[in-house]
C-alpha cells in the first residue's frame, strides 16, 4: 500500500475497491498501513429480504 500511495505522490491518499477487497486480512493490512479505503459492504454480509434504515 504505500508503494502504491509513493507511485501516486500523494499524501490525501484514498484507495477506492470493489467490496472483493473486504476481508479481514485486507482491512488490518490497509488499517496498519494507516491507508484511507472506501468500499462497498459484501452483498453477503446483508441478507436479501432486509431493507435498510
């Protein structure tokens, strides 16, 4: 991750993913790299029948 924020010269940095990249590996690796992500919640996380508040 901070190779990829170097190659992007930037320090406001936010990696933007498809909700593939939520796992637990994934988010504690962005999280200890101190990475700002933005991703959509797995559909499987949300059972079909509920609605949102």
């Amino acid at each position: 991750m901070n190779a990829l924020r170097m190659m992007a010269d930037r320090k406001d940095f936010l990696l933007v993913a498809d909700s593939k990249l939520v796992s637990h590996p994934n988010i504690t690796a962005l999280l200890d790299a101190k990475v700002a992500f933005i991703a959509p919640a797995p559909a499987a996380r949300f059972p079909t029948t509920s609605t949102p508040p």
